[in-house]
C-alpha cells in the first residue's frame, strides 16, 4: 500500500483563557480520511538558550493514497 502524507505546523495563542491551540480544523482532516501518525511539541529557547515551554506541535497525517495511472 501507498501513503500520502502531510504536516501541519499549529502555534498556539494567547488568550483571556491562557494558551489556545485552534484545532478546529482537525475533524475535516479526518473526514478526508488522514490518520495523525505523530505529533511532535516545538520548544521555545529563552535568551540563554533553554527551553522555557512548548508554543505549538508539529504533527503529520497520512492516508492511503488512491491508485491512479
């Protein structure tokens, strides 16, 4: 079998709330038949080079790809 693959890079916001991460998108992404394989944290340094919190993810789909010519 054959995969398709993508990846969506999602920043999360500030809000009244604290930390927002918009993923409304992410039923449609699975309607369309694409399957989260992995999700990776993306780490902000501070000004002394440490990682001081997480500020979105990183994460990559896959679906079966349709056979074609």
């Amino acid at each position: 079998m054959r995969w398709q693959y993508q990846d969506r890079m999602v920043m999360f916001k500030e809000s009244g709330e604290g930390l927002v991460s918009g993923l409304d998108w992410l039923n449609e992404v699975g309607r369309e038949g694409w399957e989260m394989v992995s999700a990776l944290p993306l780490i902000a340094p501070n000004k002394d080079g440490y990682a001081y919190g997480t500020v979105g993810a990183l994460m990559i789909f896959k679906r079966p790809q349709a056979d074609g010519p």
